[in-house]
C-alpha cells in the first residue's frame, strides 16, 4: 500500500463522512477505498473508523491520527506543487466559484490577464449567491465571503472585508448624520429583504457589541441596487467595502459611525483538503494574491491607480 494514498482516502473519509463519497471525491472504486483502509489500519496495528452499514465514525485513535495525517499529506503536497510548479506549465480546466457582486468586480475583470498569462488553462467560473458544494460539482477552488468552518477545506484569506455604514451628501445635507449607533434608527434605511443576515448591524458602543436590527423603508434583494438607491440619496446602507470602496474615495458617498462599526467578514481562496494543489490551481491562487495585494485597490488605504483598480468594475 502507499502511505500517502492511504493517508489522502483516510482523510477524505474523515471529512465526507463515507466510504462513497471519499472514493467519488478522490476517483477510486469502493473496494480500492476500502482495502486502502484496510491496508492503513494493518499498517498501524489499530482501528481508525467504526464502520456500520448506514454510517462511518472516528474511533479515538482516528482522531488522534487524523490530524498528524492532515499536516503530512499537507507537506507533500506542497513540496509537489512546488517541484510542480518549477516544471510543468499550468494547463487544463480550472473551474472556480465566487459570490456575483464580487465575481462582477473583482474577479471576472481580470480573467483576460489570466488567460494571456496562462493560454494553455480553460477557465469554467460558477457565478453564484447560492452555497456551491465543491466536490459535488468537482469545483477546484471557490471564493467565500464567510467565516470558515468546515474543515474539509483549506483556506486562503485573499482580503479582510470590513463593512461600512455610508450615506449620500444629498441625504446627510437634509437629514444630517448620526452621531452615534442609537440614532440611526431615527433615519431612512436601505436594506436588503426582511430575514437577511446582513440586517444585522453590529457596533461597539463603550467597550460592549450592540446589535441593531436593521429593517428599511426600502428593502431590496441585491447590494448593487442598494448601493445605487444610496448614491441617489435613499438613506443610510450598510455594505461590504469591496462594493462601495470607489464611491467612498469619489465622495460620492460618505462613510458613518466608522469608529463603532464591527463588521468584518474576511475574503477567503478556499479548495478541497484532500486535493492536491495542482500548477493550475496555485497559479491562480498566486494570481488572485498578487491583484488584490497586501491592501486591495478597493479600499481607502489602497492603490486606487493601479492597473487592478482601472479594470475593476465599481
């Protein structure tokens, strides 16, 4: 048996929950799957998986094995893609996942430079809103605006995102501007639809989180038509800065309540743990690193001239 196969369908076991799916996840028939388990668990003298017909656990030592075989599969990996990527030009089909608002601007702008770089990868991108499973529709990396949590996947963290609390200077010049978080219920505000997440805006207020449920006057299922509503003076919005950045720089709108605003989910480059990193997919990793730098163009603080910033779409 190969230690490291069996180490790459232990792990994907681990994190699938079944022998099916690890074998469909790593292209290997069930039986191959099981004699490679058989083989490890040979190998080492002791039971990793509590197996029934219906379901597939961790024993204790699985646990305990499960992560060392995490960090060596990781460091093969690596040193492959390494050696790899000294070698062998990126090529192939490179399919990727992003959410649409940050697709539009951030991600799609730049593919044309990608694919003069590397003409030999064949670029599939799923642009949705919607959770897409990355194994299930073979996806061989995604962009996440989340907390991460699941441990199948390896993450990237691409950007912070910090959102922003912004109005027009035609509204703050007839209604004013909110001095503190307890007054913006007083004003006009734009939001997405009744249930959403991100209607719940959260500020420190003397050393304590304060959560205010926002619920506007105009509720609205998309971010460009709240930041448009915004800009024309609807009222106060709150969005990620990645979609309001250029017009914070322009004045277009202004920013409110920055020193009590807590909102920050950060951008992640994420890709299935038992994958290996191939050429392909570490060059547009190391791409997506590069365009977005250690500050992004979007943000205040950024290079707002540079070449990234004149392709994206704002």
């Amino acid at each position: 048996m190969d230690l490291i196969t069996g180490m790459r369908v232990f792990i994907s076991i681990a994190d699938n929950g079944s022998l099916a799916k690890a074998g469909r996840e790593l292209d290997l028939s069930p039986s191959v799957v099981s004699k490679n388990i058989s083989a490890l668990e040979d190998r080492l003298g002791a039971r990793l998986l509590n197996r029934t017909t219906r379901s597939v656990s961790l024993t204790e030592v699985g646990f305990a094995y499960l992560d060392r075989a995490r960090r060596i599969v990781g460091d093969v990996d690596e040193a492959e893609a390494a050696v790899s990527s000294a070698t062998n030009a990126p090529r192939g089909h490179l399919r990727i996942t992003a959410p649409a608002t940050f697709s539009y601007r951030h991600v799609a702008p730049h593919l044309p430079l990608f694919s003069e770089r590397y003409p030999d990868i064949e670029i599939d991108m799923i642009i949705s809103d919607e959770y897409v499973d990355l194994i299930e529709n073979n996806i061989d990396l995604a962009i996440r605006i989340a907390v991460m949590k699941d441990s199948s996947l390896i993450a990237r963290k691409l950007a912070q995102n910090p959102r922003t609390l912004f109005a027009s200077p035609s509204y703050i010049e007839k209604h004013g501007k909110p001095k503190h978080p307890d007054e913006i219920l007083k004003h006009n505000l734009i939001t997405f639809r009744q249930g959403s997440p991100y209607n719940d805006w959260h500020f420190m207020v003397d050393g304590k989180m304060k959560l205010i449920h926002a619920k506007g006057k105009l509720q609205l299922n998309h971010g460009d038509a709240i930041l448009r509503s915004a800009i024309n003076g609807g009222g106060l919005a709150m969005l990620s800065r990645f979609v309001v950045g250029r017009h914070l720089i322009s004045g277009s709108l202004v920013s409110i309540l920055d020193e009590y605003v807590q909102e920050d989910v950060p951008i992640y480059a994420v890709y299935p743990s038992g994958k290996h990193l191939s050429p392909k997919v570490r060059a547009f990793l190391d791409f997506l690193i590069e365009i977005y730098g250690p500050v992004p163009y979007w943000d205040e603080k950024g290079d707002h001239n540079s070449e990234a910033a004149k392709r994206s779409v704002i």
